[in-house]
C-alpha cells in the first residue's frame, strides 16, 4: 500500500518553504504531489511563488526549508543537470550560436550519445514539432512559434520523464498561443510525460491542465481540476482568479447545511450556498458566474431565485451579449448570454427581473 | 505558394516598359531627384568630419609613408633662410646613370665628385649630403665635409687628389651608397628597417650581426603584445563576468573602479608602477619585510620586460574588460540554465553555451589591446630599460636623437602594415562583423 502511493507520487513538494532575504517567505509551506503523466498547472498573479516553485524543482533555487522528492528521492542536493528534467523557458534560451540541429542534439551529446543515434533522435523530434527542415536554420532565422515547437523539441529530446515550463507561450499572439496550447497537451499526453506548466493566463491552465493548483501570496490556494476550480471554488481569491464574477457583499443571516442566506449591504436576502462561511453574523462575499444568471422567464428553472434589476448597458460581442446590470446596488453586474436566434435583446433602462439557482450562487469569505 | 512563384513571371509579362511617375517621368529619375535633397544633407553633416580625417589622419599618413621612400638629403639642398632649392651631386648621379653598377670608379667619376663637392661647398650642403650617406655606411659625413672643405684646392688627376684626402673614398660601398642615394626614391631604408643591406654589387644582405636589431625589436613587440593581449584577457574575464551578473547599482560601483585608471594621467600610473615594482620600492621591501625575500636577493621587476608588462598589462585592462562587459551584459542567464537542465555540467554549460557567445567581445577587447600594445611608446620607455623596449621607442628614437625620419618611417610604415595583417587575418578568421566594441 505504502509502495503504491510512493508509485503515485511522482513529484513530491513536502512542506517546502523559500525565501531570499530572510525576512519574507515567498513560498510558505507547500505541500503537492504530482501523479505520473499528469499535467499540473501553476497559476497564480505574479510574485505568488509559482516560478520560484519551478526553479526548486528544476534546481536552479534551493528551498530553505522541506523536502522535493523526484520518484522518491530527495533531489535536494541533486544538481540541475543529475536530475534529468526536461525545461521549456519562457524566452525559449535557444542557443543562438547553434543551428537548430545542435541545439537538439546538446542534451544527447552531453550524455555521451553516439553520432549516429544523435542524429535519429533530432530528426524524430523536429518531425515530432514538424519542424524537420528547420535543422540547418539558426534560432534568429526562426519565428517566436517556431522558436517554441524547438524549445519543446529540445526539452523532450532526451525523453525525461518529467518536463517543466515556464510560461512557455507568454511572448506568442493569441491565436499561435490557442494553437501551441493544444499541441503541447496532446504532446504531452501521448509521450505520457508528467508535466509542470507554470502560467498566469486562466484560460491557458483551463485548457490544458488535469489539474490546476491556485498559487497565491506563497501558498497553494486550490488544488483542483479546471471544472471544479471553476464552479466550485474554496475562496474568493480563487472565484475572482478564475474566471469572470459579480461579487456583493454582505453578512451572513442564517446557515443551515448546505443553504445559507445572506442579507446584501442593501437589505435584499438571498439563498447561496456557503464555502468558507460557517456562522451567522460573519462578513460574506456573494460571488455568481455571468453565464449563470438567467432572465428569461421562459428558460428560467424551478426554484430559481429571482430578483430586481435595471440594465445599464449592452454590449454586442458577436457570439455573446454582455449585458451590465444594476443589481442589489452593485452597478457593475455582469450577465452573458449566448447570440441565440430566440434570444432578448435588452436595452439600457430596461427594469427586468434576473434569476439563478441557489447552488451557483456560492458565498465566500469578504 | 504557387502565386507567389508565379508573380514575377506575370509581372514581366504586363509590365515590360519603364516604371514612370503619375505624371509621365521616369520612376528612377524621381526617385534620385526625391532623394539627392537629403543626400547632400548627409554628407554636408559629415562633411567637417571627413576634412578632420583628411586632415590629420590620411594626410600625415601618407606623408610618412612617402617619406619612407623618398629622401632628398643626397639630390636636392633647401636654402633654409631663402628657401631656394639647389640641385647637388649632379655631376655624379650624370655619372651614375651612364654606368653600371660594379663599373671601377675612374678619373670621370672622381671628376664628377670634384665638381659636386666644389657646389657642396658653395651651397654648405656638405654635412646634409653626408648625413645621407652616413645611415648606410657609417663614418661617410666627415669624408665629406671635409673634402668639401678642400673642393677649390682639388687638381687633376682628381683621383689621387680625393683618394689622397682619404683611402675609404676607394670603397666599393661607400660608391655602391651613392649610387643609391643618387636618386631621391629608394627602399633602402626597408631594407635597414629589417636588418638588411646591400653589398657593393647590389645584393640584398644581412647586416652585421651585432647590428641587428629591428627584427629582433618586431620579434619582441609582436611577443610582449601577446602575452600582454593574454594577461588582460585572463584577468578581464571574471571582472567582466562579474559585473555582467551583479545587480546594476553594484556593477555600476564597481566600473568606476575599472574605469578610474581611464581618469588618472597615464604618467601617474606608470611612475606609481614605478613606485611599487622597484627594487626599493614598496612590494620587494614587503616581500623582504616578511622573510619571503633576502635584503639581497630583491625581485628587479622594474627597468626590463617584467615591468613593461605589468605597466601595460595594467594599463590595457579597461579596453579587454569594456567589450567583454558589454557582450555579457545582455547574455541570458537562462541560456546557461537551459543547458544545466538539459544536463550540462556548469563546466560544459560554460565551454559549450556562456563562452561561445562571448566571442565577440574577446576579439574586439583582443584587436583593441593588442593594436594598442603593438604601438605603446611611454610605459616602456619609462619602465621598460634596456630590454623592455618596444619597436615604438626605437621609432621615437629616430625621429627625436638620430633625425632618420626616412627610418623611422620604414620602422612606422612596417608596424602599420604588420598591424593590417593581422587584422586581415583576423577578418578572415573570425570576422571582422564579428566584432562588438560596445
């Protein structure tokens, strides 16, 4: 029992803790562990902790304080290069005085590979990106995409069984970014390699994780699968992370089991359900999806709790409305709806009547 | 794909007459109208500078280069107060052209050098003419100035006359000189640039053995400059690296510390080099203070090549560390960080990704210190003694003590040349857009 949970950790971070100066931690006390083959997302704003994780597993950092362990073993005192983990950098550190064949065939000449079987293994990874008749080329001759299918190429080339990257897609436009987001995962899950991938864009960890581990103020916030770090999230921090949210504030009335009413800043009560509120009297912050809010009557579902609201402005976005609303005195109330052929179009002064279950109504800490 | 390959082909097919304007003119001649106003702007603005260049760079050069062929001293006199120019030692250069080279100086030959000697003297230009003769054959500037002081006395047979005056004038080489100086365009003073000479027949060959010294002088330049080229670069290297990777405010500290011999005068340098190195000076009395040393056996590390090379050495440094910095600067750091993680040791990550891409700044901190060395004049002057000389101090020496400018042009002109050499070299080895100063 014991050895198949030693089986499944694959990357273990056991109450780590790193600080630079002494005086602030910027990891506080991470704990994690990582399954073979899974695809792990460190998301988090900047400072949150989340590269200088990467770089402790990587071995460019030391921690202060705990255990990595790597299939088992503490790589604690392992160097950088013992450790057999393939990188993606964030400005791909191509070497720029190789051509794209040398820098792939690096990781293989420093482990003393033959010639021969050098040069196999390049070509199946440059075959692998697509990019087979760029070795000749230098990395300056390349574009950004291009530059980052080698990077990738040069950090799978000697087969590790764990690859990190970090922010890997940063300096790409939007839609070369939607096209590398999905190579990278189908890469990664057909070679079966284990994947750390550190970003601070919400919808690249959405799209490509297995799970997502929210980092903020050096602590893992939630540790979650996309779908259930998106509608259930542990906190307001993570709620207001990930994804859109109209939040309103007020104080907890009554709890009881998984239904609580909160009484907004403005005298309306409504019925949520609580995540981290656990007595009456507590402050709430009340958090609801856009796409969750209905107001047409027809559509809207039994049990549905409705209030009033006057719309303030509509905005045409071809595949959605967006609708901003006043609501419960929060001006900046957001719903989307999808461009249906059925679908209302409100219009500014409109007085209408919204609606959403309680279950997707979550309140949270303030 | 296949549009594109097309294009041209089509574009050939329905355009083949010139392009023109909206209004009918040639395309081109607009353009070169449109464009002339701001060409001659540009060259207007860099005008001042190409005169500055002109001026005081290709002017001087090419004098010196010229002079380094061309000498007078044996065909023509100046008058200084009148400026008039006079033609001497016509009679003999007549003589000289009508006869080989090897032909036995006979009576016409001496008559003709009676004759130039009586102009010598009428001119006072005996000392000049045997001034020339004198940087190949020395002894000859008495032989002269005192026959011409006798010109008027000379009788036929002049032979006997001039031979009576003085046995060397039977010499071979003293005429094999002559012949040389006759006209005013000669390589002879290459050839003593690089130890060499003619014999009376006119064959090049090596000069007396303990009168060889300019090759020996190259030698020596052309070594110490490498050695002192290496010493800047092992010691420039950290330094560079160092103040490549520490935080800006720091590494900004710490340049003022190597740029602050860049704002002291040079001669104080060199005289604290003085100062420390020698053999009373501060770092032998330290040495012999703390028992490394016996009061007799004190290093002389001043007044030979040990302190050229640590003065200079010391003085280069800046321009070794400057190109260095500035190609490290901008270098990644993540560069050597893919490679550790690509599974370099740091050594590799070093030889393999850091140090390649530092090449640049290696030759031009290398170019830059070893040109500068190759002509440096003061510091070995000062501290170098007898065999700390460079081929710079010999140059100055010709131009200040002997005044053989044509020499120290020769000496000048090869040392240009040597330096063109290695730059070619350089270019077709590394390439010279290879080359990052700053």
């Amino acid at each position: 029992m014991a050895n198949s949970s030693r089986n499944n950790a694959f990357v273990e971070f056991e109450r780590v803790q790193k600080s630079y100066d002494g005086e602030n931690l910027v990891v506080k006390d991470l704990n994690l562990t990582l399954p073979r083959g899974e695809f792990l997302t460190m998301l988090g704003p900047s400072g949150s902790g989340k590269t200088t994780c990467l770089m402790m597993l990587a071995g460019f950092e030391t921690a202060t304080h705990g255990d990595i362990r790597l299939d088992g073993v503490s790589i604690n005192h392992i160097p950088p290069h013992k450790r057999g983990i393939g990188m993606v950098f964030q400005n791909y550190a191509l070497f720029p005085h190789m051509t794209i064949a040398e820098n792939l065939s690096f990781p293989l000449e420093v482990r003393g590979m033959g010639k021969s079987e050098r040069e196999q293994k390049v070509k199946r990874a440059l075959d692998m990106v697509e990019m087979g008749a760029f070795g000749g080329r230098r990395p300056s001759q390349l574009s950004g995409g291009q530059q980052q299918r080698i990077a990738l190429a040069r950090a799978l080339v000697f087969e590790p069984e764990l690859v990190l990257m970090d922010e890997p897609l940063g300096a790409l436009d939007k839609q070369l970014r939607e096209k590398m987001q999905f190579e990278i995962t189908r890469l990664a899950h057909n070679l079966g390699i284990t994947t750390v991938y550190v970003t601070h864009d919400q919808t690249e960890a959405l799209t490509m994780s297995d799970r997502v581990a929210v980092f903020n103020d050096g602590r893992i916030q939630q540790l979650a699968p996309p779908n259930e770090l998106y509608e259930a999230p542990v906190n307001s921090f993570v709620a207001q992370f990930i994804g859109e949210n109209n939040t309103m504030e007020g104080t907890i009335k009554e709890i009881t089991g998984n239904q609580a009413l909160v009484q907004l800043d403005d005298g309306e009560v409504i019925r949520c359900k609580p995540v981290n509120v656990y007595k009456p009297g507590e402050r709430a912050r009340v958090s609801i999806r856009p796409e969750r809010v209905e107001y047409n009557k027809d559509r809207m579902q039994e049990g549905a709790h409705t209030i009033k609201a006057e719309v303030l402005e509509f905005i045409y976005m071809g595949d959605i409305f967006r609708t901003r609303l006043k609501v419960a005195g929060n001006e900046e109330f957001i719903i989307k709806t999808r461009n249906a052929p059925d679908q209302v179009r409100l219009q500014a002064g409109q007085q209408i009547e919204i609606g959403w279950m309680p279950e997707d109504c979550h309140a949270l800490d303030a | 794909m296949s549009d594109a390959t097309l294009s041209p082909a089509a574009m050939a097919d329905t355009m083949p007459e010139q392009l023109t304007t909206a209004d009918g003119k040639p395309l081109k001649q607009a353009l070169i109208r449109a464009q002339s106003h701001a060409r001659r702007r540009a060259f207007l603005l860099v005008a001042p500078l190409l005169a500055f260049i002109l001026l005081t760079f290709v002017m001087p050069i090419g004098q010196m280069l010229h002079r380094s062929v061309h000498n007078e001293g044996f065909t023509w006199h100046e008058d200084v107060a009148s400026g008039e120019r006079t033609r001497i030692m016509a009679n003999l250069s007549q003589w000289f052209d009508q006869n080989e080279l090897g032909t036995e100086p006979g009576e016409a030959a001496f008559a003709a050098l009676a004759a130039d000697l009586v102009v010598l003297r009428e001119v006072k230009a005996a000392g000049q003419a045997g001034t020339r003769i004198n940087y190949e054959r020395s002894g000859s500037r008495s032989m002269f100035t005192k026959a011409a002081r006798r010109a008027q006395r000379l009788e036929a047979p002049f032979k006997e006359a001039i031979v009576d005056l003085d046995e060397d004038w039977l010499d071979p080489d003293l005429w094999r000189v002559m012949r040389d100086a006759s006209s005013s365009y000669t390589a002879n003073f290459y050839l003593a640039a690089l130890d060499r000479t003619k014999d009376a027949d006119g064959n090049v060959t090596p000069v007396n053995e303990n009168r060889q010294v300019y090759v020996k002088l190259f030698q020596r330049t052309l070594f110490l400059s490498i050695v002192i080229t290496f010493m800047t670069f092992i010691l420039a290297y950290p330094i560079a690296h160092l103040l490549a990777t520490l935080p800006l405010a720091k590494s900004n500290l710490l340049m003022i510390l190597v740029l602050l011999p860049f704002w002291t005068s040079l001669l104080v340098r060199t005289t604290s080099w003085m100062v420390l190195l020698q053999s009373q000076g501060v770092v032998n009395d330290a040495l012999v203070s703390t028992g490394i040393l016996a009061d007799d056996n004190r290093l002389e590390m001043m007044y030979n090549q040990a302190g050229t090379l640590i003065a200079m050495t010391h003085i280069l440094l800046p321009f070794m560390v400057l190109p260095l910095y500035s190609v490290m600067r901008p270098i990644n750091p993540s560069y050597v960080r893919a490679a550790r993680s690509l599974g370099a040791t740091s050594w590799t990550a070093f030889r393999r990704v850091y140090f390649p891409q530092t090449v640049p700044g290696i030759g031009a901190g290398a170019l830059l210190v070893f040109i500068l060395a190759v002509g440096y004049y003061i510091t070995p002057a000062l501290v170098g003694g007898a065999d700390g000389q460079l081929i710079s101090n010999l140059i100055a020496f010709h131009m200040q003590n002997s005044l053989n400018w044509s020499l120290a042009a020769a000496l000048a002109a090869l040392l240009l040349g040597g330096i063109l050499l290695l730059y070619w070299l350089y270019d077709r080895l590394v390439g010279i857009d290879n080359l990052k100063l700053g």
